[in-house]
C-alpha cells in the first residue's frame, strides 16, 4: 500500500506542477 | 485555511498578499506564487501541506483569470518590473525615514516588505547581487530598529 500511496502523491504533485507551469505560460 | 507548521517559512509573504489584496493586486498575485514555489519545495507530498496548495493554486489561477487584462500579470517581464519598483519604494522610504531619524512602526515594516518583496523577486529569476544586499540590508535593519524600538533605545 506503500508504494500506491507514494504513487497517488506524486501524481498529485505533477498535476499541481503541470498546473503552476500553465499559470506561468511554460506549458 | 490554517497554515500547516511546514508552512512557516512563506507566512509573511502569504501576509503581505493578504494585506495587498486590494491595495496593489500585482503585488498580492506574485506574493502568492512565490509562496506557491516555495511551498511546493517545503512539502509537497503531507496531506495537509497538498490540501493547502491546492487551494493557494486555486486562488492564483482566479486572480489571473480576473486579471487577464493586466499586463503586469500576462507578462511576467512588467510584473518583475512592477515588484521591483514597489520594492524599491518601499525600501527607499524606509531608508529616508532612517536616515532622517525617523523611527517607528510604519518604517520598520517598510523595511520588512521590501525584504519580503525582494523575495518574491526569486520566481522571476536569480536575483542580482544588489538585490540580495538590499534585502540583507533592510531584513537587518527592521530588525535591529525593531529590537531598539523595544527596549527604548535609540538607533544609530
């Protein structure tokens, strides 16, 4: 259950990237 | 929201956003990515920490909605130029006040913003050396009028 954890957190952390990226007209 | 403990580090410049909500949104938009940058480096990955970014990043993609008209939003070029001069006339006030002999609150927080604004000025790029001394410089001198301030003595 570990690594889904880890899993579900780092797609949460690239989304909020991916996201900051778009404010900033990187994407 | 309540701040997570993590979070310490970016209270200030989430405040100095708050307090600049109306007064200059560009100012408030850039403090809170600043915050949302170092945010993002301090903890990324606690569900308390996530929770209040995502929420942080809520706010700064409806103020940029808001302020799509702004120039200074649309191309970050005029906002470090806009963050930069706010800086310097909040530093430069300060510097006034002081060398005029004029200590009290205003001063001290003026001092303390410009610091904080010098910041902000990260997300935009490295900063330059005058910069980073300007910040050094006016952080010690909010704090060392402040201290003075405090125990009734008078600044040098």
């Amino acid at each position: 259950t570990g690594s889904v954890g880890t899993t579900v957190a780092s797609a949460e952390q690239d989304e909020l990237s991916q996201r900051l990226a778009k404010l900033r007209d990187q994407l | 929201m309540s701040l997570p403990p993590q979070f310490k580090p970016i209270q200030h410049h989430l405040r100095t956003a708050q307090e600049h909500e109306t007064r200059d949104p560009v100012v408030a938009y850039y403090c809170r990515l600043y915050a949302m940058q170092a945010g993002m480096k301090l903890d990324s990955k606690s569900p308390e920490c996530r929770k209040f970014l995502v929420k942080l990043m809520d706010q700064l993609e409806s103020m940029k909605k808001e302020m799509s008209d702004n120039e200074s939003i649309t191309q970050e070029v005029v906002g470090n130029a806009h963050i930069e001069n706010y800086a310097i006339k909040m530093f430069l006030y300060a510097d006034n006040e002081d060398r005029s002999g004029r200590f009290h609150k205003n001063m001290i927080k003026s001092f303390y913003t410009a610091s904080l604004l010098m910041d902000v000025l990260s997300v935009f790029g490295e900063l330059s050396e005058e910069n980073i001394q300007h910040r050094k410089y006016a952080r010690w001198k909010a704090t060392y009028i402040h201290n003075c301030l405090k125990s009734g003595e008078t600044p040098e």
